[in-house]
C-alpha cells in the first residue's frame, strides 16, 4: 500500500518569474533559489513551489498550465492580526477574512489575497484547543 507524508512541491506557472518570486519574497517570507538548468524556485520549510515560465514551461507539466490556476493555502505560526497587519503594510488587498475555515488538521483562522497572478492564496492559523 502507498503512503503519502507530505507534499514536497507544487508547481506555479507565472506571466513573470521575477516579479512573482518577489512578491512571494517581499510578502509571504519565501527563499528565491535557483536550481539546476537555472530553473526557480521559492522554499519555505519542507516545501517549495518551482517556478515555470508561462508558455516556456518544463516537461512534464499539467495539461492546461497557466497563470492564476491555483488556490493556495499556507499554514503559519504568526498570529493571524499580525498577518494582516503585514498584508496592510505591503499593500496587498484583503480579499477575505480573518474567517474560519477547516484545514487538514482541523479548523484554522485564514485571510485571502491574491498574487500578482491572480492565484488565491490563504494564509491561515491553526485553531487549537477550545475557548472556556
């Protein structure tokens, strides 16, 4: 049987590779790294989203690629007002929230904002323990 730990990458394909990698950068704390072949990427904890060109995407690469595509969500130890907070300070419009959502773990506490792509991105809370 086939167990699976965790996800160790995720693809995003981008109008513009640099301008991207900075917002991810600038805003969400990301690490620009480039790999083999030149190719990009951002890392944060165990994780990293290659970078893909669009319309000079690597092979293999999901049927219908394109800018926008993706609904993100990223679990963060910052308190949720401080993220918000930060959001205000770069200039990046709230979409939504702080709202409750459910998670993989359980309920988590999330605002909603796009990247210069127009993929949505959660940055989001865990919610632990129960108020008395």
């Amino acid at each position: 049987m086939l167990t699976i730990d965790r996800i160790d990458h995720v693809v995003l394909t981008a109008r513009d590779v640099d301008t991207t990698a900075a917002f991810y950068v600038r805003v969400l704390g990301m690490t620009h790294v480039t790999f083999e072949g030149g190719r990009q990427a951002l890392q944060f904890g165990r994780q990293k989203i290659n970078l893909h060109q669009a319309g000079r995407e690597f092979e293999p690469k999901a049927e219908r690629p394109g800018p926008g595509a993706l609904d993100l969500c990223f679990i963060t130890a910052t308190p949720i007002d401080a993220v918000v907070a930060h959001l205000n300070a770069t200039g990046v419009p709230i979409l939504d929230g702080p709202v409750v959502r459910t998670g993989a773990e359980g309920p988590i506490l999330s605002v909603y904002f796009r990247d210069p792509d127009g993929n949505l991105l959660e940055v989001s809370n865990r919610i632990t323990g129960s108020a008395s």
